[in-house]
C-alpha cells in the first residue's frame, strides 16, 4: 500500500513538472511569435512590432511600420500570403490614420490587399491591423510588403509599348460619339498620368479565367482597369429600397462581390486589386451633380467627384464611358464598349437623378447610347469592372487573336 502511494505521488510531481515546463515553453513561444521584426525590402524597412509571421485565435491588433530612409520617394503594397486555416467569416481593417483604409474579408488564398503606395522620401507610413472573427479558431497568415520593380515589365509597360500615346482625342468626349479606333490618350486621375482607349479599339482584348475583357484605362497608380466583354448571365435591381441607393448598400454589390466574382474569378484573384471604384451620388438641391455635369455642362473627368467604394469588382462610371466613345445624344455601334450580344441597358456606378423618391442611376442602351431614364427598381443588365493589379505581368498583343492574358 506504502508503495503504491508513493508511486501515485512520483507521477503526480512528475504530471506538476511536465505542466511547469509546458507552461513556461508556451510564454516562451507566445513572446517569440509576437517578437518585433525589421525586415527590408528595396529602400524600404518595414518594422514589424508584432513579427510578420501571425498566429492568431479570434482577434487580433497588429502595428507595423514603412520606413523610407532614402532620398527619392518609392511604392509598395501590401499583402496576405501562406493564410492558414481560414475559415468562416474572418474580417480585417487596416489604417494607416491618414489615407490608407482597407476594410475586406479575409481569404484562404495568397492576396494582394493594396493597390501601390506612394512615400515621399525619409518618411513613415505607421500601419494598424485589426483581425476579427465571430469563429473560436486559430488561423495563421503572414504579412508581407513588397516595393515597385523597375526591372519587370509590368501590363500597364506592355499596354504602353504596344500603343502610340496621344495628347487628345480626335473627337471631343461627351459631345461627339467615337466610332474611329482613336487609340490610346494621356489624361490624369485621381492618382496620377492615366490612358485611356476611345473610339472603335482592336487592341484593347485581355482574356481572364476563360472570359473576354476590355481595356478601359491605365490607371494613375499603374493598375490597369478592365470591363467585361459583355454582360453577366442575369439581371437585377440596382437597389430594393430608394434609401440604400448607394452602390455600397446595392443589389448590384452584393451580387457582383458575393456570386458572380466568386463564380468567375479562379486562378487570377491574386492579381485583382481591391480598387477605389468612383460612386458619384452628390447632391445638387433635389438633383444630382452628375446629370447637369454630363447632360448640361459636358465635363466629364477621371477625377472621383463622389465617394469612392473600396472593392475588387465594380461597374463603369458614366465618365468612362463617355471617355470610350458614346454620348447622351446619339446611339454608338461602333466603339468598343458596344457588343451585339447585349440585348438589354445595363447600369453604370455613377448617379443621374432622384425623383418622386426613386432613383435614376446612368445606364447604358443596348444601342451604345447613355441614358438617364432607367429606374435603379427595374431589371437591367450588370456588366462587371475589375481592375488588374501593377505588378501583373502578360502576354500577349491585345488583338482578338491574340488577347493579353496574364500569366500564372
């Protein structure tokens, strides 16, 4: 009996020893994996006060840091890669307290979540992560930044080799229709020097995932913005109820971001940028400025003149289609954004009107032709805008027999 008492009482001290020395290996392992880390990419230094390689049960705050020590200002993005157990409905923000806000799902798959940074030399971009999850799981990602290479030659190079840029177009935007190839034109953005195609385009071609796009335009930030070649296989609302016309609170959102991108963009949805797509709904009294800019003054523009919805799909804006080629006068069967097989007017993201408590975004006729006169409550087509991030590369010339595609 005396022996077996001591026998329980060696492997109780033995169990209170095991328990000390997982305990201690366990603050150990919780210290190390939240261990700050400097890590340098090109000019930049990122300090990572957290460590870039994250662990995380629940929720979690992160802090990190790009440093420009240089002289001459740099870009970068921002990237998840190696997710880990991603599951269910995992939601991040970050915020640089300035003007950098991402807020999206988190994926189970390497993703891009920013479109290039601009910072100006000997400067700090100081960066809070936070990570929430209604699921009691452990998930793991790691957190990377990767700056511009000057060495690859990136789509928007590809775009610019294979075209003669011109200063204007030949015929005046919102005034004229463009039914001659017009080429590539300079103009300039919310971020910068931007292109665009206008007129009766046959370079213009990329092929995504097995479907056909357009090149709409460069963008200032090198991002290149592309529409579908045609319309999505069903029709929708643009809104249920006149107070969440928003294209944040739209039908078009949730079915463009939950069902068709989901559906339709496989191998590629590493190289789609989450974009700032232009939403302009300001008001004017009970009217919209859109419509009198447009229909009235004929001053179309690049430059987001609304609120701007951070998203990885998106639709034209009136002014980027008056830019391709159409007017609000006349039908256009001969520029780029007219297919034959499209039977129906489908919606753009810009706002004209709001009336009798229904709202009028812009449409788009079957014809080629901008319309003001489509109620958001009726059915119309939805013809999706991705854009494709700075750094992707492809091959290709952009002809119909030859369309860029972007490679893997």
């Amino acid at each position: 009996m005396r022996k077996r008492f001591k026998n329980m009482l060696i492997l109780i001290v033995v169990l209170i020893i095991l328990l000390l020395v997982l305990g201690v290996f366990y603050i150990i392992y919780k210290n190390v994996k939240d261990e700050a880390v400097i890590k340098t990419s090109g000019v930049l230094s990122i300090n990572y006060e957290n460590g870039y390689k994250l662990k995380i049960s629940k929720n979690k705050e992160v802090k990190f840091s790009v440093i420009n020590s240089s002289d001459e200002k740099a870009y970068y993005y921002i990237e998840f890669f190696n997710p880990k157990n991603v599951k269910g409905d995992i939601k991040y923000t970050l915020t640089n307290g300035e003007n950098v806000t991402i807020s999206d799902t988190l994926n189970s798959y390497s993703t891009i979540i920013s479109s290039y940074i601009e910072i100006e030399g000997n400067h700090t971009h100081n960066y809070t992560l936070t990570i929430t999850s209604k699921e009691n799981i452990a998930y793991s990602l790691e957190l990377g930044i990767s700056i511009e290479n000057d060495e690859i030659i990136n789509f928007a190079d590809t775009i610019l080799a294979n075209n003669v840029v011109k200063e204007s177009p030949l015929t005046i935007p919102g005034k004229e229709i463009a039914i001659e190839d017009e080429g590539l034109i300079k103009t300039s953005d919310d971020y910068g020097s931007a292109y665009y195609f206008r007129g009766n385009v046959q370079n213009n071609n990329v092929v995504i995932d097995d479907l056909n796009y357009k090149i709409v335009k460069i963008n200032g930030d090198g991002s290149v913005k592309l529409v579908l070649d045609g319309v999505t296989d069903t029709i929708k609302k643009y809104y249920d109820n006149v107070n969440n016309y928003s294209y944040k609170n739209s039908n078009i959102n949730t079915y463009l971001t939950n069902d068709w991108f989901n559906k339709n963009i496989n191998k590629s949805k590493f190289y789609i940028a989450n974009q700032k797509y232009c939403n302009d709904n300001t008001k004017n009294g009970d009217d919209l400025l859109a419509l009198t800019r447009i229909k009235v003054d004929n001053i179309p523009s690049f430059v987001c003149l609304g609120d701007r919805y951070l998203s990885k799909v998106g639709l034209l804006t009136v002014d980027e289609v008056i830019y391709a080629g159409a007017t609000m006068d006349e039908e256009n069967d001969s520029f780029y954004l007219y297919n034959k097989n499209i039977s129906t007017s489908y919606f753009l993201m810009t706002g004209a009107s709001l009336d009798n408590e229904e709202y009028y975004p812009f449409t788009v006729s079957a014809d080629g032709k901008v319309l003001d006169t489509d109620l958001g409550s009726h059915l119309r087509a939805v013809r999706p805008v991705i854009t494709i991030i700075k750094t992707a590369v492809v091959t290709g010339s952009g002809t119909v027999d030859d369309p860029y595609m972007l490679t893997q």
